[in-house]
C-alpha cells in the first residue's frame, strides 16, 4: 500500500489529484489502483503565523522500502500532477519493511467506494424539487409535540 498524504491543499482539489494521478503511479509502482490511497486531512499549513494553503504544500509518501529505488520518478510524477494548483512543493518520502504493515479488510463488502457500488438516495421531503427548492422554509408547527404527555 502506498498512502500520498497532502497538507495545505483542498480536500476536493486532492480528490481530482487522486483520480488522476492514481492510474499513472500504480503503473510506475507496478501495483494495482487499489494499492494507491491518497489522504486529505482537513488542515491548513502556516508559517509564522501566516496561513499558506495553496502557497506552500507538504506532501508525505508512505511506501514499502522495496519502492525506494523509484523515488526519482515517483517524486516527478508527483510535482508534475501537482502542477500549478500548488505554488511551492515539499515531498518526503517514508518508507516501511512490509512487516510492519497490518490490515484488516471485511469481506463483506467492496475494498472500496466507487461510483460503481455507490447507493444514491431520495429523501421523500425532496420528492420532484429542484435542489434547493424548499430549503427556506421554515417549520412553524411545535418540535416538542411528540414528547407531551
């Protein structure tokens, strides 16, 4: 498993960067998309006090030590998949022997969320409204009717 942790950028504009760069690093990796996970803490980074989100990143790429000698290539493709959202660019690299890694995964259900096994649901208030529709209006009868005894 290789985690890409990204500090200091949107948690949105690191989902696009996922969907994107994913396909390209499992393949430089050798390694199935399912081995690729990128991470999206809600943070901001600063220096002396000053907010630099966008301006200044920290990406942190923890990854078996066998995948060490790709870290040229790897750190590249990062940069490069980066680009411009971001003005300046830290990258670390961490790596780990295989034996310290432990997971756990239900078999229950999918490895994962995607837009193949996702459930969409409808909510009977929203029934035939636009989105949006209805969200100003406001409850006028008594919250606590239920609970009178």
């Amino acid at each position: 498993m290789i985690t890409i942790t990204i500090y200091g950028l949107d948690q949105f504009v690191v989902g696009r960067l996922s969907r994107e760069m994913t396909p390209n690093l499992a393949k430089l990796y050798e390694v199935k998309n399912e081995d690729i996970v990128f991470v999206a803490p809600e943070n901001m980074v600063f220096h002396l006090g000053v907010e630099q989100t966008s301006w200044n990143i920290i990406v942190h790429v923890h990854a078996p030590k066998k995948v060490a000698v790709l870290q040229d290539q790897v750190a590249n493709l990062i940069l490069k998949g980066i680009g411009e959202v971001a003005i300046n660019k830290t990258l670390e690299f961490y790596y780990y022997a295989q034996g310290d890694r432990y997971v756990q995964i239900n078999d229950t259900y999918p490895l994962f969320i995607s837009e193949d096994n996702l459930v969409t649901t409808e909510s009977e208030d929203y029934e035939g409204k636009e989105e949006g529709e209805g969200d100003d209006e406001i409850f006028t009868g008594d919250i606590f009717e239920s609970l009178k005894g």
